[in-house]
C-alpha cells in the first residue's frame, strides 16, 4: 500500500463510532464483531475499497442476511447498523458515486421506512449535488411523501417501494442519465393541498434547477419538475415559467421541450409569456396596439410563433455549438479507478471550457450571466468523473476569482479540492489557498485551515496514517507565512517557544508564556495564542527542525545575534531529532562557513555531524564537500587562523570521509556505529563493535551471513618471537575451534 | 607371462586400490629386465647402500606385509613381469601399485608402492630383487634398529631354525625398516612363520612374520586363494595377466568380529559361483582381529554389479552387511555396465553442493528488500540514503507491509549500500535489510518459500561512475537518453569537466535546499 492519494482516504474507514448522517442509534452490534456472515466480505472491502465488486458482495451478504432475519424474524438492529455503517463508509469515501446513493436510500426505505429514505436522499443530493438521477428520486420522493401524507393514494407506498428499488438496481453502478420512469400518477391529488408543503418542494424543485438545470443531460428532471407542475395546476404561472426557463437551456431534447412548451403556451395569454413589458411593447407595437389584450387570438399566435421562434434558434444554435464537445462526453459518473478513456475526456472537458470561456469574453452584458452560469455547470459536471484533477480545480477557482465570484463560494471550492478530493502530494494548491486567504486579509481563517490540513496529515488522528510530506510542507508554509506577515519581534520569541517547549517536554502544554508574548501590535497581524498552542500540539522530530530553521534564519539577519546562534548550537545540537535533519545541519555549515568564515568552528560542526549524525549519506558528503569548498575558497584567511594546522586535515581527508569503502571511510563506520540498532539496543556493548563484527561476518558477500569463522586457540602469532633453534620452545600444532560449526552450511534469510 | 596385479590396503583405512598396472606380454627377458633394472638385481646387497640415488621414493614399501598381500595367490606363476611401473620416466605412481615376483627366474621383486597415509614421507623406498625362492623367504617387521643381519640370524639360530640368510631393508637414513629372511627349505619357512606375534627371545618385540611371497594376508586367503592359483596356474599367465588387468572388486563393511575369509567366501561364491575371485578381510595388524570390513574380488563386472545391488544387507553371520564399491576398483566395469556403475555409485563422485539460487546467493541480484518503513520514512528518504551508492532503478514502499524495495542499476552498488545501511536506525525505524526479488511483492516481512525464485538478469557492465541519487523510474524517455551511463571513450576538456561539475554542484544545492 502506498500512501493515501486523496485527502478522503486519510479517514478511511470512518471511526466506528461516527454511525450515518441521520441514524444515530446506540450501536448495539458492531458489524466487526465476529458472529456475522458479512465479517469476512467487510475485511475484504475495507482491505482493497477501490474494487466495487467487493463493495457489491458485501451489500448483497447484507441484503440475504436481513431477508433471513426477517423471515426468521430475528432482531434486526445489528443487520441495520451494519448496512447503514458501510454504506456511510464507501460513501464517505466516494461521495459522488450517485449510484450508490441510491441503493443505501433504497436500503433505507426498505429497513427504516419513508422518512429515513427522504431523509438520505437528502443527504445524497448535498454530497453528490451533480447526479440528475438523485435529484430526481429525491424529488419525486418528496412528492410521493406528499401524496401519501394526504392519505390519497393508500398503496402508493408500495408501488414506490417497488419502483425505486427497480429503478436503483438499473442504475446501480452507472448515473447515465437515462430517462427513469416519473409516473404523474399522483396528478389527482391537487385538491385540498396543504400549500406549505407543495411551497416546499417547489423550492426544492427551483433549487435542483439551479444546480443541474443546465446539465446537457438534465431531461428526467425537467421532465418530473413539469410533471410536478402541472399535477398542482394546468395553467399556472410556475409552470409557464418552468418552459420558459426551459427553452432558453441548451439540453440534450431541447426540440423535445420546446415542442412541449409549444402546446403548453397556447393556452396562455401572451403577456403572461413574454413578461418583460418592454419587450412585450415592442412586439405588439407592429400591430397598431398598445396592450396585450387587446391583440386577435391571430395575433398573439404569431407574436408567440416569432417569439418562440428565437428562442429556438438561439438555443438550437447553442446546442449545434457544444454539440461538438457534448457529443463526447460519455462517461458522467464517477468511478474510483479511471481508465485512459477518462483521461481523454478529460481533454475534451479542458477544451470544451476554453470554449465557453471565449463565447464569454465575446458575450453581450445580457448573455454574460448565463453564459457565466453555464461554464460553472460544466465545471461542476466535469468535476464528477474528474474530481481528482487538481489542474480542473485550479481553473474553476482561477475562473471564479476572474468572474469575481465572492469569498465564500472560492472558499468552499478550495475547502472541497483541499479537504476531499485533490490528491495531497498537490500541494501547490494549499499554497495557493493560503494566498487567497492573505489576499483577502483572512489570516485568522488561514490559521484555521493550515492547522486543520496538518493536524490531518501529521497522524494523530484516528487512522494515524501520517503523510509526511504533506505534512511538513504544510507547517513550512505556514512559518512562512508568520514570519512573512507577523513583525519580527513577536514571531521570534513566538518560535523560540515553540523550540522550547518541544525540547522541554515537562511543561510543554503547560507553559503560558505564549500569551505572554502576545504583543497588541497594530502592525499586520497578531497571532492568536491558540493557533500557535495547537501547531505546538502538531510538532513531531520531522517538524521541530523546520520550526528551529526558520527561527535561526530570522534571529541570524542581526549581526548581534551571532553569539545567540552559537549558543543554541551548544545547547540543541545533539538532540535526536536534529540528527536527521539535512536542514539543520545545511544551517550551521553555511553560518560558520559561509557568513562567519570560523573554519575551526566549521571543522567542528562537520566532525560531529560526519561521525554522529543519522544523516543520509548524501548529505554528509554534500557537507563535507561544502566544507572543503569554503576552505579552499578562503584558504588564506584559513592558513592565516593560529590553528592553522587543524584546517589541512579537511582537505585532504574529503575523499575519504565520502568514500563508499567502509574500510577507509572511518568517519562512516563511526556513524554508522552510532546509528546500529544493535548498538542501540545494547547499551552495554561497546558502541562500534557490534557493527565491525556485523560487518565482518557478510564480509564478501553482503547479506549473507557467516555466524562462525574458525580460529586457532593457542595462536602464537601475536606472542613474542621464538628461535626455531631454541628446540624446547617449538610452539606446538595450532588446535582449531569452530571449525564444524564454520563448516555449516550458510543460512540464508530469504 | 603373468602379470600381479599389485595392490596395496593401507593399514587401518579402508582404501582399497588396486593398482593399474602394465602388463607386458611375452617371455620376460633377462636383457630387457638387465636394461631396465640397471643389473642391480643381481647385485641387491650392494646396492642397498645407495639406493637413494636411484629411485625415487615413490615405491616405498610399507613395512606390514599387506602391502603385497593381496596378489599372493597368483604370483607364484608369474612369468616375468615386476611391474615396469616403477622404473617408467613420468608415469603415474601414485596409482601403480605392483608387487611382481618373478618367481621361475627365482627373482624376488619386492616392490612396493605406498604413498598414501604414509607418516614419514622421506623415509624409504625400496626395491628388492631376490634370487631366491619365495617360498623359503619370510618377511619379518617390526625390527629393533639396533639390530643388524647377524642379530636376526642369531635369534633364528636361537629358536633353531638357522636361516640361510637375512636381509635388511633400510631407510634412506639407514634405519632398519623390515627384512628378509631366508630358509633353507620351505618346510623350514613355514614353521617360522607361525612364529607369527610371538615374542622374540631376548626382546621385548614380537615377530611380525609373513611369507615373502606376498602369502601375507595371514593365511587367510588360503582357502581359495590357493584352489584359484593351482587353477590358473597350467592356463599360463598370458590369459592371466590379461584378465586381471581390469579388477571388479567390492567393499564389504559391517562384518562381524567372528566372519572369517572362508564364510565371506562361502557367501558370495554360494550366490555368484565361479566368480568371485578373492575375498579379503582387513585385520589389525597388531590384534588379528578383524577390522569389521573386507573385500571381494570378482571375474566379471557383471557379478560385480550385481552383488553390489543384491549383497546389500545381506545376512552374513548375526548382522546384515554393507556392500560398496571399493576405492579404486575398476572405473570401466565394461561398456554396457557403465552407466549402471555411475548412477550406483553416488557416494564416489560427490558434486560440491551449491546453494539453491535464492536471491541472497544469486550474484546478479541488485534489489534489496528494506524492512521495518514506516511512515516517518518518504520515499525520498529512502532515495537519498540509498541513492548515494548509485544509480537506482526503483523505489517502492509499501507502508502496509512496512517494507519498502529498491533496485539499483548495479551489483556493486547494491553491496555497497548493503553493507552501509544493514540495521541503521533512520528517522527512528530499525531498518532491516534482505537480498530481494522483483517478482516476490513485499506483502510482508516474512518470506513467501512458495514463490519460486528465478535468476535476475546480469546488471550491465559498467566501468564508469553511474549517477547518484538517480531514480531511473523517475525519469522521462528524453531524461534515459541524456543519462551518461557509460564512461566517454574520449578524454573530456576542462570546460566540458567543468561544466558537469557544476551540474553536479548543482545539483548538490538543489537537494540541500530541498531536503527536510
């Protein structure tokens, strides 16, 4: 397993605690506990989520596993957990897999009845706000609901049942968009309508309309909301305004619709169509009339036919346009692995929006709006099978910032790409999103969401998987930004806390001298002491060293502060956490050797860290290189220095500290020595032997381990020398030992 | 003419080697032996005294008596032939082992040849040519080196039976090795010889006596061994001497104490009739007691093979028996009969054992299985620990397994970086290290044995320094091709020198900057 690719895999699976949005049931069973038939299938989802087929063996192991219990009439509450539980999980994985919304809501209303099932459906449209599907089911529901509620249709519940269970298994894997049957059955129920409820769901109507209305696709849903109209009334004014919406949207049937529309507005006066009164003024002044009723039937006929007509052909003319990019986009739903074909959609949505956006820099003021709505749709839609794509992301926030879109709206935008769906390693995006906020003054906000992004890669949630990366990119970003925007001297005691505190782990939540140092400066911006308290929380030995850095950089612009740098030096530098970190120690070697030129200090900087730390052997030569570097490059100020003489061994030893032969790079075998596990476990061998000894038994064939070499026991070679003529002192034959067990055949570990 | 086979038991092991010899056909001649032998046999006692200067000491004769032993039964018809072996310019001695006794010219060769598990390697050689017949002569051992010829024929004198005369072999030092003792008739050579371990008079030595025929082998091939030589005797040692050129003997071990010559005889001649030429049973030669093995000797290969796969285990006395092929029997039992020979005999030819290819023992595996990642550890960690010993062709981690894999461009680099970051602690995780396999995933730290293991491919050959800190995954097409992975045949200029140090310092900056 790599490491996560999305934020949302970062909580997965969701903490068992957190049961589904609208079920908040005290879980008497776990659906881990092992007396479940489904255990075995859940292990097996949770392990590979990607694979949908495992998602669908589960469910159906569930769905037999209630049909039983049912039948059996057994409790069903453990069942009911589980499957609300898993399907929040996937779901809370891949929002936007619609498809899956629609089962869970078919779930619900199987097992928990008609509100539950309004209810997720509810939940299904805010997550997933783009699946024409949803919303249709989901509007249809309410209206469903409506009925029944009136007590109208008796068996209704049943025929919905039925119904939407058909529909979600057709639709299961896939949200195409396909026509889903709307009955408007219920167009009988218009008597004795409570007028709040049918104000309701028109409101959520008006509002699918705005959010998908303009989906090329979107005809079910016109045609429920026009079904759903027309049920309250033959001739009111919401529906002859649903059609003239309608028209003027480039959809797929739109000849459909318009013919529709065609029926519909003849039974309509013609001020009640064209609404604008200027304009109306200006189409019936060629008829010698003033006002709308006093025109002919003939009349208003060909003022609505000329109307109509030019709504239809700038339509048709819109649709001709996109048909060309509309016609290849054929893969709508969102699927956890993407094949090359979406890839090459993916290129057809980049060159689509281009497209629109030059219609919209050629757009009249009047046409801007739509114009403006309709590249947002098609952001939205391409951002369903494409939510991966940070490129898609930074262009719909580069192009709302162009529109002038407010705050909150590209906030929410970045919080989505940000917090769900951009992978993480992008993290050029969260860089970008700090500079809104600064832009746009928000540094508290700012504050707020950098601690969230690296409390959510530093591991110490639930799921304690730690990016590091992300991580430490995400604290560098935000010391940058303090040391950028708060003045220097609050943020330098601020940092110089923070180093403290982690270092002096005693009082390290204790210590209240944040807020000490809290100065009511007017300048800029001033820390909140709870942000800086919370980051405190978040360090860990990857982190302290960004933190010790950009510190060192801020107090090191003042000359004066030299000794307070060498100081700290003294005091930190053999820390653990500072023996890995390239930084630190880059830090050091060009303070001494770059700006103090103190080659005897430097000499001691790089002894140290060639012989102690835990660096990776690239950068110890790096600095040792460096260091070689700046005493050749200085060599007179260097010959000039009393200790002279310490200062040669640098140049001539370069090669042989950074060789790659242990046998000659002594400086590495004492590294190396420091940093073996078995000298760290076994405090009291003598450090550097256990290393030799490791070393010494794969010497020849690295990784193959030699446990025993013979030896002779009465060696007389290192005793002192004998006459051989000296007959009574002849050393005797040497006697072995070992050698049996040196005999033995190797062991190998693989 | 009748060639012996010579052959020699080392005493106390268990090497049986009979020895290749020559045969020469035709009626020995006393010319041709007088031009080989330098005359010398005429004139032994003379000579013994430099003998040094002329042989050398490859034919030792070991003091025993089993030396010749085993030939006993045939010699007494030899025609001429003393074994040319000895004295033939750059021959293999270390496998000619003759004791030739020309016994119609009454000559005595004893010649030995012993050079295996011989203690003293400077101390002796010998040749010996007797005019006398064999049958009145005993070999006698275990001489006091202060004895001289006229010591040994007074304690023969002593026990009354006066020798006609005595011959000492010496050493080149001069020391006494073993001597010859001659009767006057066989009947008085015969009764000596039973003097066999007995003490000598007025000495704290025992007898060590042996008929200097070779009739060694304590009496005890007797029973056979003599029916056989009358047998062949009158077939002339023409037919003989070319049969016994090729020997199809068999080890028999797991005798017990009480099996004597004639009850191993009885066995195998009951089972194979008619061929088993001579059975031998190895004794101590201080003891006489058995040593627990033997061996038969056989006419034809084929009766060979077969008691070789029947005879073993076979019941003889209280206790099965173990039946192998002797050290040194005939490597070419007869043409249809080698392949047989060769896959029986397993225990001869013993392959060096070679580990099974694994990929700690497979030379060409430059992957390494790196354990115990976890997610303190990035990938780019890993390639700038490991990327420092040359150019790598992956990096992967697998933080579910804890592991992580690299694979570098070469071999070398590989065991440099083996030996540099086995058991170091990086970034707080004890890091393990293995031999990997590209093909076995790094599912987890314990080792899938299911998964078969195949060659990696021979790294490229490189001379040149390879890049480091280089991911060879990493890089694009256009990158590959920029990569200078072999060494310029030219010689570079100091711009272009300098430029790709630059590069190099460069690049050095980059990490620095970049790195945590």
């Amino acid at each position: 397993m790599a490491l996560p690719k999305y934020p949302l895999e970062l909580a997965f699976p969701p903490h068992r605690k957190e049961s589904a949005q609208g079920s908040n049931h005290n879980l008497p069973l776990k659906p881990t506990s092992n007396t479940h038939p489904w255990n075995l299938v859940y292990n097996s989802a949770i392990e590979d989520p990607q694979t949908l087929a495992k998602w669908d063996e589960l469910f159906a192991v569930l769905d037999s596993c209630y049909g039983m219990a049912l039948a059996k009439k057994e409790p069903l509450e453990a069942v009911k957990t589980a499957v609300v539980e898993l399907y929040s999980a996937l779901l809370s994985l891949f929002p936007l897999m619609a498809g899956y919304w629609r089962l869970f809501a078919a779930v619900k209303l199987k097992m928990f009845g008609q509100k539950e099932f309004v209810d997720c459906l509810k939940c299904a449209v805010t997550a997933c706000p783009q699946s024409v599907s949803l919303w249709v089911e989901y509007l249809q529901a309410l209206v469903d609901d409506l009925d029944v509620q009136k007590g109208k249709v008796e068996d209704s519940s049943h025929e919905i049942e039925k119904t939407t269970t058909e529909n979600s298994s057709k639709n299961q894997s896939a949200e195409n968009g396909e026509p889903s049957t709307i009955d408007s059955a219920s167009s009988n129920s218009q008597e004795s309508v409570d007028p709040n409820k049918i104000e309701s769901i028109r409101l959520e109507f008006q509002r699918g309309a705005s959010v998908i209305g303009r989906n090329f696709n979107s005809e079910t849903f016109w045609d429920s909301y026009i079904a759903f109209e027309s049920s309250i009334s033959d001739l009111s004014e919401h529906l002859i305004k649903v059609y003239l919406q309608l028209v003027t949207l480039p959809l797929y049937l739109y000849s459909h619709f318009y013919n529709k529309f065609l029926d519909t507005a003849k039974k309509y006066r013609i001020d009640e169509i064209i609404t604008d009164s200027e304009l109306l003024a200006t189409k019936i002044a060629p008829f010698g009339k003033s006002l709308a009723d006093e025109l002919s039937s003939e009349e208003s006929q060909q003022i609505l036919d000329a109307f109509t007509y030019d709504i239809f052909t700038e339509t048709q003319r819109k649709v001709n346009d996109c048909w060309k990019f509309e016609s290849e986009l054929q893969l709508h739903s969102f699927v956890p692995t993407l094949s090359s074909a979406y890839d090459a959609q993916f290129e057809v949505y980049l060159k689509y929006l281009d497209h629109e956006m030059q219609i919209l820099e050629t757009a009249t003021p009047d046409e801007k709006e739509s114009q403006v709505a309709q590249i947002l749709n098609i952001f939205e839609r391409a951002l369903i099978p494409h939510c991966h794509e940070p490129q898609l992301w930074r262009k719909y926030i580069a192009f709302l910032i162009t529109v002038g879109s407010e705050f909150e709206k590209v906030q929410s935008l970045y919080d989505a790409a940000i917090f769900k769906f951009a992978p993480i390693a992008d993290y050029q995006l969260r860089d970008e999103y700090a500079e809104f906020l600064m832009n746009n003054a928000k540094f508290d906000l700012m504050n707020i969401d950098m601690i969230r992004s690296i409390k959510q890669y530093s591991g110490t949630l639930d799921k304690s998987i730690y990016v590091k990366s992300a991580y430490l990119h995400d604290i560098k970003t935000l010391i940058r930004l303090w040391v950028q925007h708060v003045p220097a001297a609050s943020s330098e005691p601020l940092l110089e806390t923070l180093i403290n505190n982690y270092f002096d782990r005693v009082d390290r939540y204790k210590k209240d001298s944040l807020s000490k140092n809290e100065i009511q400066n007017k300048e800029e911006y001033s820390l909140k002491p709870e942000h800086s308290m919370s980051l405190q929380k978040l360090l860990n030995d990857d982190s302290i060293s960004l933190i010790i850095v950009s510190y060192l950089q801020l107090i090191r612009v003042s000359d004066e502060n030299v000794l307070r740098i060498r100081k700290f030096y003294n005091k930190y530098h053999q820390e653990s956490a500072l023996a890995r970190s390239v930084q630190f120690w880059n830090f050091f070697v060009r303070f001494e050797g770059q700006d103090m030129k103190n080659f005897v200090n430097l000499g001691h900087i790089v002894n140290y860290l060639k012989e102690n730390t835990a660096l990776p052997k690239q950068s110890v030569d790096a600095f040792i290189e460096l260091q070689h570097a700046f005493v050749c490059c200085n060599l007179t100020k260097a010959m000039s220095s009393p200790e002279s003489k310490h200062l040669l061994s640098p140049l001539i030893n370069t090669h042989r500290d950074t060789s790659e032969d242990l046998f000659v790079n002594s400086s590495a075998r004492k590294r190396l020595s420091k940093n073996h596990v078995e000298s760290r476990n076994n405090l009291t061998a003598q450090k550097g032997s256990i290393f030799s000894q490791t070393l010494k038994k794969q010497l020849g064939h690295p990784g193959v381990v030699r446990e025993y070499s013979p030896e002779i026991t009465n060696s007389w070679i290192e005793r002192d020398w004998i006459l051989l003529s000296d007959v009574d002192k002849i050393p005797p034959l040497p006697t072995f030992r070992l050698v049996d067990k040196a005999n033995s055949p190797l062991i190998y570990h693989d | 003419m009748y060639s012996n086979n010579g052959s020699s038991y080392r005493p106390g092991g268990d090497l049986y080697r009979p020895g290749r010899h020559n045969q020469r056909q035709g009626n020995y001649k006393n010319e041709d032996y007088a031009g080989r032998g330098n005359e010398r046999a005429q004139n032994y006692p003379d000579r013994s005294s430099n003998r040094s200067d002329y042989r050398s000491n490859r034919n030792t004769y070991k003091p025993n008596g089993l030396y010749n032993g085993y030939g006993q039964s045939d010699q007494r018809n030899l025609n001429s032939q003393y074994g040319g072996n000895s004295y033939g310019a750059g021959r293999d001695y270390g496998h000619q082992n003759s004791n030739s006794y020309q016994q119609p010219r009454q000559r005595f060769q004893g010649q030995g040849n012993y050079t295996r598990g011989q203690k003293s390697p400077g101390d002796g050689y010998h040749l010996v040519y007797s005019q006398i017949q064999s049958e009145n002569q005993l070999w006698m051992g275990d001489l006091d080196p202060r004895w001289s010829e006229n010591d040994i024929l007074d304690i023969w004198t002593e026990l009354g039976e006066r020798p006609t005369n005595v011959k000492i072999m010496r050493d080149k030092t001069g020391r006494s090795q073993y001597c010859f003792v001659t009767f006057s008739n066989p009947t008085a050579a015969n009764t000596a010889v039973q003097r066999h371990r007995t003490p000598v008079p007025g000495s704290s030595r025992i007898f060590k006596l042996n008929k200097a025929s070779g009739g060694g082998s304590l009496g005890a091939s007797t029973g056979m061994g003599a029916d056989q030589s009358r047998q062949n005797a009158p077939g002339g040692g023409h037919s003989m001497g070319q049969r016994s050129t090729v020997d199809y003997s068999l080890f028999v071990g797991d005798l017990a104490q009480d099996i004597t010559e004639q009850m191993l005889y009885g066995k195998f001649n009951q089972k194979y009739p008619g061929v088993v030429k001579q059975v031998k049973i190895m004794t101590d030669m201080n003891t006489g007691m058995s040593k627990g093995f033997g061996f038969v000797r056989f006419h034809k290969p084929e009766a060979q093979q077969a008691a070789l796969k029947e005879m073993n285990g076979v019941i003889l006395g209280d206790r099965p028996i173990r039946v192998g092929l002797a050290n040194g029997s005939s490597q070419e039992p007869a043409p249809g009969l080698k392949k047989a020979a060769s896959t029986l005999s397993p225990s001869l030819k013993l392959p060096q054992q070679q580990p099974s290819l694994t990929p700690s023992s497979d030379p060409n595996n430059c992957v390494l299985d790196i354990l115990g990642i976890n997610y303190s550890i990035t990938r780019d960690d890993l390639v700038a620990h490991y990327g420092s010993f040359g150019t790598l062709v992956y990096c992967k981690i697998d933080y579910k397994a804890q592991a992580a894999q690299v694979k570098y461009l070469l071999r070398g680099s590989a065991e440099k970086a083996f030996l540099f970051t086995d058991g170091f602690v990086m970034n707080g995780c004890n890091l393990g290290l293995r031999w990997g396999s590209e093909e076995r995933p790094l599912a987890s730290a314990k080792v899938d044995k299911s998964v078969k293991y195949s060659a990696a491919e021979k790294p490229p050959t490189i001379y040149g320094e390879v890049p480091d800190a280089v991911v060879l995954e990493d890089l694009s097409e256009e990158q590959l091709g920029d990569l200078k992975l072999t060494e310029p045949s030219e010689l570079i200029g100091v711009s272009d020198f300098d430029q790709l140090n630059e590069d190099r310092i460069a690049r050095r900056e980059a990490y620095l900057a970049l790195a945590y």
